[in-house]
C-alpha cells in the first residue's frame, strides 16, 4: 500500500495535434514496416468524434454548368470571445472534458483543502455552459483520465489501494467499479476504441514498468499480459484514438526514436514504424484530415498515422490539440502557474497555435485577457470551436477559476507565409 500525495501538482497535459493535410508529401523519415499488415480501422467512430465523411467522387468531365470554386479562404485564425460558465468554482487543474450526445462531463483536480476533502470532481452541462456537480470521489481517490466509453462516460485513477475507474450512463450518477484487476494499480490514460477501453497506467512494487488494463463494457476489467500491449505500456510517450482507431508513440530506448503502434482492438498492438529524428512526442491527435504529433517545438503530421512528414517548427504549449476540416489547433501557455517559485520564468501567456495544413504554424496574438488566462481543454461541436481553462486572476492558492471561450470555425483556410517561432523555456536556475 502506498499513500497517495496530499498536494497535488497540476499536470500540463499529455500529449498532440492532427494530421497533415494531404497536399503534404510524406517523408521517408517515417518508415512503416511493411512486413505486417495494418489493422483496418473501424468503420464507426466514438460519440464525440464522428468518423471521417467520405469523399465525394470527381466526374470525369467537369459539367458544362459546374460553378467556379470558392476564393481561397484566409489562414485560420481563432479570436476567443469569453463564454459564461457557472456551476464550477476555482479548482487546481481542469483534467478533461468531453460530449457525447447533448451531455457534456468536465472532471477536475481539486487541490489540499485538509484530510477530508475530496480531491477530485465530475460535473455534467447539457449546454456546456451550466454546470452541475454531479460527484465527488471519496477522500484520497486522484481522478487522472475521462473519456467517453463503456456505459457512456468514463473516469479513472488511483486510490491508496490500487486503479479506481467509475462509470456513468448520463454523466450525472456515478458508480464504481471493484475488479481485483485494478489492485496496486494507477490509470493515467484512457482511450476508446472499436473494441472497447483501453487503461495505461503502472503497477506497485513492479519497477514502476507500465501496466495496461481492457474492457469492453468499462464495468470488467483484465490486467493485459501480452507483450506488446505491454511493450506500449512500458514506453508510452503519447496515444490518442479517432474513429475506434488508436495511435501511440513508443520510446524504444535513450538512443532510439520513437515506435510507431496502433490497435482497433484493446491489449494487442501493432508497429507500424519508426519516427526518425525525434526524442520524444508529447501529444497527439487524430480527426478526419489525418493525425498530429506534437514534441517540444515541432509538428509531425500524417494522412494515415502510418507515413510521417517530417517534423516542422510548431507549437510550444501542448496541452490539448484538435484536428478539423479547418485545420489544427493547439492550445496551453507559458510561464509559471500561482504558487509556483522556480518554473517558467517567462511571462505568463496562454497560448492558442493555428495551421491550415500542418506545416505552417502560426501563434495568434496574445490579448490581454490571456495575459492571465489559458485555454487547455478543446471541443468543435457543429462549426464552433469551445476551450476550457482556468484564469489566474484571482486565483486563491491553487485553485484558479474555471472559464469558457468560443469562436466559429471557417470551412476552408489556407496556409501561412511561414511558421512563427516558439518561445524558449526559461528556468529560474539561468
């Protein structure tokens, strides 16, 4: 048995962006392996990421009445108006958010308040703007992880006895799950998808190697011994699923670039390359333009999730990424959070980067609303682009008050001239 911290540390998120558009040409610094053949992806995507819609067919001859193709767009922008929000107070870490249906689940970090408070909510919106607390996990129970999935909704995390995971069908009652898989266990990550759940985390007493845990109902859990899921689990850098599709990049040693893995199943993965030239993928993304990968300063992107681009100047903040048929965002900020004595020592900013096609990467401009304030969390439901975050302005401790913003997506945008240039971490230590 082990006890669980009392004062949490806020996580900046996992992991990356989505995919190059298809006017980039693959390049062969991504090296599928050809010798075993790729799982097909599910035809059927999860609740919150409709699969991609297939391309209209182009007629031979262009008819005599065809009209002229629209103007080319501008580069897409996004200007963030704030949103009302209510029914959230000021928490430590906001650590997802989700839609299926007309609900959304938004589950936060909830810091120190003393031995018998809890550390760790859900709250349900059937607008994402009116929020209802809809539980509070017991005292000691960490919640790292939602996703939509088994009943409807999913969470995960860890109690001072091992992996806790909960399940609701509406995202307002909340029940848990006892497996006696999930002993000594903690759940980091969770993704859905064609064939269920798939649970990353690590084990007690086992080294700290990565575990990986199943289900195909969310309610039964397995403990996956094969080796690669477990291959995935012990190296995981990032994983993300689309369309009952999951992707994942693997470390496969100090001196080795990533491995590329996918699965439409739960415990057992498939290589399908290597990404070259690259230490360590921090998030990624998949939508029906392709998928993204973000690492430090750069971009990867690719149609397939197979073939790779090569890596691009790109975002420096990667707290949450999204593929749309406009483009890809990526949101997060820099500097240091309230509280904290030797981080970033950049200005606080939160940061919002654009790319009509994944290599031109442009930061939009920094208002002085963001100058306190961060979007970390993304959702496109219809046209509308939605980011939750927290502000630091008035800030008590380290909670920091849950916020909103919107924009309207355009259908059609083109490239920038060329990327902006990431800022450079800034330590106190010089």
């Amino acid at each position: 048995m082990i006890t669980i911290a009392r004062r949490p540390i806020v996580v900046v998120a996992l992991s990356a962006l989505v995919a190059a558009c298809t006017a980039a040409s693959p390049s062969p610094s991504a090296e599928p392996t050809p010798s075993r053949p790729s799982p097909t992806p599910a035809a059927t995507a999860s609740p919150t990421q409709p699969p991609p819609t297939p391309a209209a067919t182009a007629s031979a001859s262009p008819s005599p009445t065809a009209t002229a193709a629209p103007p080319a767009a501008d580069t897409l922008e996004v200007a963030w108006t704030a949103e009302d929000l209510t029914g959230i107070g000021a928490v430590e870490s906001i650590r997802g958010v989700t839609r299926a249906g007309d609900t959304y689940v938004l589950l936060a970090s909830l810091s120190y308040g003393d031995d018998q408070s809890a550390e760790a909510a859900v709250w349900w919106s059937d607008d994402g703007a009116s929020w209802h607390l809809a539980q509070e996990f017991p005292v000691d129970t960490r919640m790292h992880a939602l996703t939509v999935g088994g009943p409807g909704f999913v969470v995960a995390g860890a109690t001072q006895d091992g992996a806790a995971v909960w399940t609701s069908a509406d995202g307002r009652d909340w029940e848990p799950v006892r497996d006696p898989s999930l002993a000594r266990g903690t759940i980091f990550q969770l993704i859905s998808t064609a064939s269920g759940l798939v649970a990353f985390g690590s084990r007690w007493g086992e080294g700290d190697d990565g575990a990986i845990w199943t289900s195909s109902d969310g309610l039964a859990w397995l403990a996956a011994t094969n080796e690669t899921g477990l291959t995935v689990a012990r190296g995981l850098q990032a994983v993300a699923s689309y369309g009952g599709r999951a992707i994942a990049f693997v470390s496969e040693g100090d001196e080795h670039p990533p491995g590329i893995w996918e699965t439409t199943g739960r415990a057992e993965w498939t290589r399908t390359g290597t990404l070259k030239d690259v230490g360590f993928i921090s998030k990624i993304a998949g939508g029906a333009r392709g998928w993204v990968a973000l690492g430090s300063d750069q971009a990867w992107t690719s149609t397939d999730g197979r073939t790779w681009n090569e890596g691009v100047p790109g975002p420096d903040v990667h707290e949450d990424v999204i593929v749309d048929d406009a483009g890809f965002i990526a949101v997060g900020f820099v500097g240091s959070l309230p509280g904290e004595t030797c981080g970033d020592q950049r200005p606080f900013a939160g940061y919002t980067w654009t790319s009509s096609d994944g290599a031109i990467w442009e930061r939009m401009s920094v208002t002085e609303e963001f100058q306190t304030a961060m979007v970390t969390k993304l959702l496109v439901v219809d046209r509308t682009l939605i980011g939750f975050g927290q502000t630091i302005k008035g800030a008590v401790d380290l909670d920091l008050p849950v916020a909103r913003w919107t924009d309207t997506l355009p259908t059609l945008t083109t490239p920038g001239d060329e990327s902006d240039e990431a800022s450079v971490f800034e330590s106190c230590g010089g």
